[in-house]
C-alpha cells in the first residue's frame, strides 16, 4: 500500500453512517478574479475510518492542540473571546 499526501483546508461534516465514521474534507474552490464568484468549500476527498479509529485520532488531535497552545501558537477559545478575537484574520480558535 502507498502513501499519498493530500491536501485539505478543514474538515466538511462528520457523520457516523453504518457504524462507519465519515468525515468530508473540503478545499477552498472558485475564482478570486471574478467579483460576483466568491470561492466556497466543497468536498474534496472522504475519510471513512471505525469509531475507535475516529476516537484515536481526535486524541492525537486534541495532544497537537494542547502543544500548539504552550508553543504559543495558538490561543484557548475562552482567551480569544476575552481578547476580542474572532475576526476573518483571527488565528485559529481551539
């Protein structure tokens, strides 16, 4: 089996269909030239994975989160709030 590197700006809808996991991942489609067509997320690609898969995986996420917070990279969602935060440019919000 080989590897392959995809591409995706986040994470569509999670859903948990015939005791399957599946989560959409969505890319960033659309021309930026064109005034009246703003780009939108669409689906690019599907991860389907068993729950005890999805559950490993959101702890590996939830261990990132936490290291992204002490590095200072990003900033709890209670202290963004409390800052002001929140705007288009704001960082991301854990």
């Amino acid at each position: 089996m080989s590897s392959q590197d995809l591409y995706a700006d986040g994470i569509g809808e999670i859903t948990l269909s015939g005791g399957m996991v599946r989560m959409d991942l969505v890319t960033l489609k659309g021309s930026q030239s064109k005034s009246d067509e703003k780009p939108k997320l669409e689906v690019s690609q599907r991860v389907i994975m068993p729950p005890d898969g999805f559950l490993r995986s959101f702890s590996a996420m939830e261990n990132l989160v936490k290291q992204l917070i002490d590095a200072g990279l990003v900033k709890p969602r209670d202290q963004q709030a409390s800052a002001g935060g929140g705007g288009a440019d704001a960082p991301a919000k854990f």
